[in-house]
C-alpha cells in the first residue's frame, strides 16, 4: 500500500490523546493518527446512514405503537363479542304463546319462538298489565353485553 505523508500542527491536548491511544494498543504515533483518522473519515461518511436508520427506527417504533393500540382495542372487541354470543346463547325466558324456552338470540335476532314461529317483539315491550316471562337479570346482563358490542363497533368506525 503506498503512503503519503501528511503534516499537521495539532493542540497539544490532541497529541497527548493520540500518544496516549497508541501506547494503549501498542502502536507508533503514526499508526494511531492513520487509524483515528480513518475511523474518523468513515464515521462522517456513514453519518447519513445513521440518521436514516434513527429515522427509521422512530417510524417502525411508532407503526408498532399503533400496532399495539389496534392489538389492545382488537382484543378487547374480541371479549366483547365473547361475552355477547355467551349471553345470546342463555335462556332469557319463556314464550309466552307455547311457555317453550327462548334465548337471547332469539328475542334479538330471530325476534321470534323457535318453536311455534310467534314473535317475540312483545316481550321487549310489553302491553300496560302483562305479566312479562323475561327473567330481567338474564336480559340485562344480555343488553349489557350488546351495548358493549355496540359501543366498541362504534369506537372502531372513529378512527
């Protein structure tokens, strides 16, 4: 390799330090300020490449963030629609036609008895003096839980 001589004045602190990193690793002084130098020259070189990966670093870390939030609100959708089909599948009363047992499924989704096809929609809201065959805890819990649906499907559409 064919050399080329440099001559420089430097601060006597800097000489001190380049003395000092050549005697730590067993070198001349030449050695050290050719090895420094070059460090050097290659760390300003790749100092673009640096602050592209730091920039793309922050992007990925805030793209995971996001990932995350959507993970956590997913999940939580999830529990949401569990805890409805559980409900839905639970017996919240009787018809009061043929005294068959219904479900929360069939009050609010088929709106009609399984078993002899009546609707359902008087149970919801009953005439003024009927006696109502829902067991109101049952049907609560249910509304619950389609409230919880209903609310997370809602949050979902604001993004």
């Amino acid at each position: 390799m064919a050399s080329e001589a440099i001559y420089i004045r430097t601060p006597t602190e800097l000489k001190d330090a380049v003395d000092a990193y050549a005697n730590a690793r067993g070198t001349t002084l030449t050695a050290a300020a050719v090895d420094l130098l070059g460090r050097g020259l290659e760390a300003v070189a790749d100092e673009r490449s640096v602050d592209d990966l730091r920039a793309n670093l922050a992007r990925v870390t805030a793209e995971k963030a996001v990932a995350d939030a959507e993970l956590v609100t997913a999940r939580a959708q999830l529990a949401a629609l569990g805890s409805f089909a559980d409900r839905a599948t639970q017996r919240v009363g009787t018809c009061p036609n043929c005294k068959k047992p219904i479900t929360g499924a069939d009050l609010y989704v088929a709106s009609r008895c399984p078993a002899c096809e009546q609707p359902l929609t008087e149970l919801l809201a009953p005439k003024t003096g009927a006696v109502s065959t829902l067991d109101q805890r049952e049907l609560l819990l249910l509304a619950g839980a389609l409230g919880a649906v209903l609310g997370l499907a809602y949050l979902s559409t604001k993004k």
